[in-house]
C-alpha cells in the first residue's frame, strides 16, 4: 500500500499523532504535500534549520525556528472547526529528551482529536519515550516499487550515447530492488559515468556496498556454481527445482542444513545464488544485537524488511544454532534472544516475498522443535561426511583450483570437503607432496567423534539425505568397510520429496 493511501485512511480516522519511519524525509514530505492538496488540508513543515513554513498553520514567532515548542503551539492555534490541519516535523526523535516537549507533544496529540490537528513525526527509527508510546501510530514509509525503480533508470536512460539505452528494464529494476530512490538514481548514475551505459553489475557493486555500511546483511556474488562443489546431488536438484518451478500459488520458502562442520553446507547456499542468478545475502544475527532497549527487536524487523525488498534473492544464516542459542529463555538477557528468535520464526511463516531461506546448523538438536516445522522450510537436509565418489569428485576440483599434480593421496574415509581441499592448499603452499600435507590435517571425525556420532544419530530418519535423498540411515559397520570410523550410510528410504 503507498504511503498516499495509508496516511489518508489513518487522518480520516482522526489519529492524531502518526510516527513515520523513513530514510527518505524529501520524498515523504512531498506526497505528504500532495495528500494534503487534493484533501483540501493545511499542511506546514518544521525542523531545527528552518523553522515551520508553509501555509498549513497561522503565523508562529521566529522562535519557532530551532523551537518544536512554539510549533506545536501554532499548530493548534484558533483551529476552525471543518478544516484539517498537518504539520510534518523532520527529526523529532532528536528532541525527545525534553520532559516539557514530550508533555507539549502529549497534549498536542489529545487535543488533535477534538479539533482534526495531525502531528507527523519523521525519523529513521523508532525511539519513543514510554508516555508517547500509546498515542502514536507508527507507519513506515515504503521503499519504492518496481514502477517507480523503472521510472527512474528511464528518466536516466535519456541520458545514455544513442544505441545503449536498455531494452529490458527487468535486470535493472531486480538489481536496484531495496534502495532508496535516492540510491537507486546514485546507482544507476555510477553505471552511466563509469560503463557508458545502465548494467545491472555495477549497481549490484554499489548495493553491497551500501548493505555492508548497514551493518545487518552482507551481500554475496561470487562466481561459484553447482559445478565447484563435489556430491550433494539430491540437495542440488531440489533446491534448483523449487526455485525454478513458477507456479502461481506454490512458493519455495527455503531448507534448513544440517551436518557435519566443513561439509560444504555455506559454499551450497553461495553456490545456490550463483546457480540460479539471485543474490544471497548473509544475515549475521550477532550483528543485530543492540545495546539499547528494543534496538535488538528493531533491527531485526529493519533486516527482514531490506531482504523482503531485495526479491527475489536467497537469504542465508550461517550456524544458526550459536546465533539463537537463548532462544529457550535461558541466555541471561532479559529475553531478548527468545524475542528476536519469535520475530524471525514469524516472518519465515508469514512472509510472501520470493526469498529462499538457507539455514545452516551443526547441532539442530539445540534448537526448539517449533524451528523446523512444516511450512517454515521445505525440507531438513543432512549433510554427511562425502563417500567414495563425491571425495574423489571434491580431490580433483581442489587439485586443479590449486594446481596440484595428480600424485598418491592419503587414505581419506573420514574427510570432509573442507579437509580435503586444505590438504591440496598446505602442498600448492608448502611445495610438498599431497601425502606430507595431510599430516598436518586433523579430520573433524576423528577430532569431534562423539560429537558427529551423536549428530548422525540425531539425523537418521529425521532428515533428507543431501546425496542421494530419501530419508537418511546409518548403523554400524564392519571394521574396515567404507565409512568414517566405525559408521556407513543405508540406502535412502522412500523418494526425493517435491515441492510441488
């Protein structure tokens, strides 16, 4: 809904104080104007440089200027009964430390409804005294629509040499979703100046760059594909499938990862992006903890509304397990931990954006069970240590990244991908042979036995398996008999299941 739409609903209904929370005031103050004009309603504007101006209230004394007070005094001032007053005020939050301006806007907001005076708070965020909390309704001011993205990369597109401009927007506006308008117009600036001509490449270089200045996603474009990663075929095939599949109801939400520490589940959630052409954006949940009062609550909400804006992508969260480990209530911090891990559950129920959720988790056991129910993911897959075929696949990526010569390798059942392409790392840089290198590789298996033990334990037939799909099994095995340690995996049990 635009923001026309919601301040008209809510200024009909007589709700005198509205908090709106935007990045973009100039834009917010002009559609504000625009509302105002085709109601017939006075509006004026105030903040700290100017004062109040516009003709929405009587005239206030130049003390005004740098004073909310006498602003909020105008405001009211010989109100006529049948007309409709707005005063937008730019920063307010800044202010709110003052015991008489918090009483001023307290009663401004009371008396508003009485007389049809609306208050219009612009800020950034949320930061509300506890006597304001219940007269204020806090809207958000939405980042501009695909429409709107396309209007703008064609106002600059005049500007392109003759025979560049684009002929399909699409890639322009999917590149730009998320940013400002302000940004997107930046954005596609940069591309004119520096290419020539509008590329989507260059305006993904500069939205990294802003999600990194965020503080609360990372975005991540690299190179590789499903060709880079050895095995994890049944995992492969799914994940492509459900994002491939356009159905018009039918939506793919995403799978939870979970396996044995270096056995390829982050590279998987990358290589995904790469694979299917969206961006995958790193959600780094210690970054969202704040240390101020319902800042933590605060940023989530922001992250997950910047990933809702920025579909389709894939949106992945890294050992999520340490990341929400007071999500039972027992962390020690006032709940803050269960409060986040309520708000990021509801939104992975909730959401209708085209994001792909990737999850990845050593110990899912750790988790409340309520984290992987059905609709909240479309699958658990297990990753296990890789068999025969899938090491030797992961040995001859890793030596040719390296350009390590074929030569005799170590005897390697209970490897993981990680160790394997470590061992062809330490021979490329310590110009030794692949057998001397991997003496100075200690396997997560034979490291954390116990542990992997207990996670396949956990995993068999609870989860998918990422090789070869089905549901996941193992047992004991003969001493010698391939597999790591004293541990095989069965045959799936049932067929792969679809997201159809």
């Amino acid at each position: 809904m635009s923001l026309n739409s919601l301040l008209r609903d809510y200024i009909a209904a007589s709700f005198s104080g509205i908090w709106l929370q935007t990045y973009e005031p100039d834009e917010a103050i002009f559609e504000i104007a625009q509302l105002c004009h085709a109601n017939s309603w006075k509006f004026a504007t105030w903040d700290l440089q100017h004062g109040l101006g516009g003709a929405g209230v009587p005239d206030a004394p130049l003390l005004a200027v740098g004073d909310p007070l006498a602003a909020l005094a105008a405001l009211g001032q010989n109100a006529q009964p049948g007309e409709t007053r707005v005063l937008a005020m730019r920063n307010l939050h800044r202010l709110l430390n003052n015991p008489l301006l918090i009483q001023a806007i307290e009663r401004q907001i009371q008396q508003g409804k009485a007389n049809r005076t609306i208050l219009i708070a612009l800020a950034p965020n949320l930061e509300l005294p506890v006597e304001l909390e219940k007269l204020f309704v806090v809207l958000e001011h939405p980042l501009p629509c695909r429409q709107q993205l396309q209007a703008i990369a064609e106002s600059l597109a005049l500007n392109c040499p003759e025979g560049t401009r684009p002929s399909d927007y699409g890639p322009l506006v999917d590149a730009a979703a998320g940013l400002t308008r302000l940004e997107a117009e930046g954005a596609y600036s940069l591309s004119l100046v520096r290419l020539g001509q509008m590329l989507p490449e260059s305006i993904w270089e500069l939205k990294a760059q802003l999600l990194r200045k965020s503080g609360l996603l990372q975005m991540y474009r690299g190179t590789e594909g499903f060709a880079s990663l050895g095995g994890l075929d049944a995992m492969k095939s799914f994940c492509k499938q459900a994002l491939e599949n356009r159905h018009p109801i039918a939506k793919a939400r995403g799978v939870s990862l979970v396996g044995v520490p270096g056995s390829g589940k982050s590279a998987f959630a990358k290589a995904l992006g790469r694979e299917t052409g969206r961006p995958t954006l790193i959600l780094d949940v210690g970054s969202l903890l704040g240390s101020l009062v319902g800042q933590t609550e605060a940023n989530i909400r922001r992250a997950l509304a910047t990933v809702d804006q920025m579909a389709p992508c894939i949106l992945m969260i890294d050992e999520v397990e340490k990341a929400l480990a007071g999500a039972s209530g027992t962390s020690g911090d006032s709940g803050v931990s269960a409060r986040l891990f309520g708000t990021f559950l509801t939104w992975l129920n909730d959401h209708t954006s085209d994001v792909f959720t990737i999850v990845t988790c050593n110990d899912i056991s750790r988790l409340p069970p309520e984290f992987s129910r059905a609709e909240r993911f479309d699958g658990v897959f297990f990753v296990d240590l890789p068999g025969a075929a899938q090491r030797e696949a992961i040995w001859q990526l890793a030596m040719r990244e390296f350009a390590v010569s074929e030569q005799p390798r170590p005897v390697n059942n209970n490897w993981t991908g990680a160790e394997i392409r470590s061992c062809c790392r330490l021979a490329a840089l310590l110009g030794t042979t692949l057998q001397e290198a991997a003496k100075q590789v200690v396997p997560i298996a034979t490291l954390a036995q116990d542990s992997v033990d207990k996670l396949r334990k956990w995993a068999s037939g609870r989860c998918i398996d990422a090789e070869a799909g089905g549901i996941y099994r193992y047992q004991a095995c003969e001493p010698g008999k391939e597999g790591s340690g004293h541990k095989r995996r069965l045959k799936p049990v049932g067929p792969l299941p679809s997201n159809n």
